[in-house]
C-alpha cells in the first residue's frame, strides 16, 4: 500500500506535531499505510510533551518530491516542506486562512476557524467512536493549549474549550497545571539569539506579488527581550533582505496580558499604519488586545495588499 505521510509547517510548533502523529493513527486504525513527519527541528515545547507522554519525534523529511502528503495545521507553499510543487496532495487539515495551493485531482479539505488543528482531530475521534488512547488525548490537549495560549487566546472557540475538557477528563490531565509549565517552556525562546528568536516560529505569507513574513513569540515577561530592541531591529533587517521580502514583522506576545510588542521593518514605512491604524515608534509599537498572528496581524495585510486572485 502506498505510504503517505502525514505532514506540518515548517518549524513545527505543538499543534503542527501533535497533528501529524494523531492523524496518522487515526488514518492506519482506518487501513492508511500513515506515517507521521515532521519538516525541521522540534523546540523545547515540544520536544518536552513528546517526552511526557512517550512519543518520539515524527519522521523527519527534507523534502518530498513524488511522495503522497497529508498536511496537516498549514495549507500555504511558503510553510510547507520542500519539493510540494512536485509532491501529490491527498488532504489538507487545517485552521488558518486558504493561501492558494492548486492540485490537480480533487482532494479532500477540513478547514475550520478553530484554536488549533488538535481540536479538529479530536473531535474526529471522539465523533468517530475510534479508540483515542490516554496518550494520543494527552497530545492532542497539548496541542490545543499550546495554540490558544491556555484556552485566553481570542482565536480560542467553544469547540477548543469543549474538546480540551474532553481530552483533560480521558487523559486525567489538568488544563491550568499543563498550561503553566507548557508557558514556560515557550518562554524559553527569548533566551536565545535575536536570529534564533525571530526565525524560532517564522511564518511567510504570499499577497499576490508582496511576500511578508511573521515571526511570533510568545513569552512571559517579554520585556526583557524589548530590552533588546535595536539587535532585533538590524537582525529583522538582514532576514527581510536574505529572504527577499517586502516587509518583515516580529510579535512578542505577553501571554498574560494577551498584548503584543511588535517590530517591523517594511520596503514601504507606511504600509504598518495603513494596515494596522498604529504608529510605529522606532520601528516597534505596542498593541493592545492582540496576540494572534493568524486572526489579527495578517488579515489586514491581506486587505492591503489583496489576495492575488484575479478573475480574468
Ligand atoms: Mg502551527
Ligand atoms: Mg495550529
Ligand atoms: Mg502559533
């Protein structure tokens, strides 16, 4: 039987690894030679929840030209794995806005605005009435806190909040002990290099011809890294220009007050304000309220400079 590999983004957070393993499990318990991967590193978070529950980290894949590919919590090429133009499409799952894939054959696609992708396949099991081990629940719950900052993130839906209470009562976890020390762990990021920051959960966007790409980190205490302001400054500089886009962003999440720190650099310095409605102050502002990439930073970039769909 023809092996398909079960996939996340790029620099793979909880949600994108926790995904790739259930679903896979899911797919084989439904007769699908599954297997689960994994595009680059697994940081500390993860890694520390794959060795809680006795998981080993998915199948790493370079690239994967010919192969047969489910992705799973990502649909944009920019985030995928390398060789996608040149690898075949089953399914996607995901939660974040369509960012243009074209397939050839029809395939089967589950987006819905949810916290997390762990939510979706949750609720497949449990829907489903397919064995969902103690482990298997225990990541997905993982998945789902990691995404929605504990449940306080303002893309956290009803659906998040039901599956995590399911998922806390089958694994026997608690959601408040697991998000405290799953917290830390992301604080951890803001440790390191500015480089290493910024590139630590980096995301690109296509709007028609202007690429745009997202760093997030989200911390406790983030101060300590505003601190370092101008090397973030220089560093967001030379990623923009090595990776050739026209505008590069970093949020620094405080995930307790749920603001965000923000740090742009920008081919065009009024392109920020006119997305946004914020000034910059020495290339940073503060907003108030926002700590989601997905639902508040990108959809006004999008409506600034299109989706690149034309109709002709
Ligand atoms: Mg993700
Ligand atoms: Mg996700
Ligand atoms: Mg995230």
């Amino acid at each position: 039987m023809r092996k398909v590999y079960v996939i996340g983004h790029k620099r793979p957070d909880v949600d994108s690894i926790v995904s790739a393993i259930a679903y896979a499990e899911y797919k084989r318990m439904r007769g699908w030679n599954a297997v689960a991967s994994r595009t680059g590193d697994v940081d500390p978070e993860t890694n520390y929840v794959l060795e809680r529950f006795g998981f080993e980290a998915p199948l790493l894949l370079n690239e994967a030209r010919g192969r047969a590919l489910i992705l799973v919590d990502h649909n944009e090429v920019a985030q995928a794995v390398e060789g996608l133009e040149e690898a075949e499409v089953l399914e996607i799952v995901d939660h974040h806005r369509l960012g243009g894939l074209v397939t050839a054959e029809p395939i089967f696609v589950h987006i819905e605005p949810t916290g997390s992708t762990s939510t979706i396949i949750a609720d497949w099991y449990l829907r489903g009435g397919i064995k969902l081990s103690e482990e298997i629940a225990a990541i997905l719950l993982c998945g789902i806190i990691s995404d929605t900052i504990v449940l306080r993130a303002p893309t956290c839906t009803e659906k998040d909040r039901c599956m995590a209470r399911r998922l806390a009562e089958l694994s026997g976890l608690d959601i408040e002990e697991l998000g405290k020390e799953m917290l830390e762990l992301k604080s951890l990021k803001g440790e390191r290099s500015p480089r290493e920051v910024i590139l630590s959960d980096f995301k690109e966007y296509t709007f028609g011809s202007v690429r745009v790409g997202i760093g997030h980190v989200e911390m406790l205490r983030p101060e300590k890294l505003v601190n370092m302001r101008s090397s973030l400054l220089t560093e967001l500089k030379h990623i923009k220009e090595e990776k050739g886009l026209s505008m590069a962003l970093l949020m620094l999440t405080d995930v307790l007050k749920l603001d965000s720190y923000v740090f742009c650099v920008a081919d065009d310095p009024s392109w920020f304000e006119r997305a946004y409605g914020v000034k910059l102050r020495g290339g940073m502002a503060y907003m108030r309220g926002v700590s989601s990439r997905k639902k508040q930073l990108v959809p006004p970039l999008a409506r600034l400079f299109g989706f690149g769909i034309s109709s002709s």
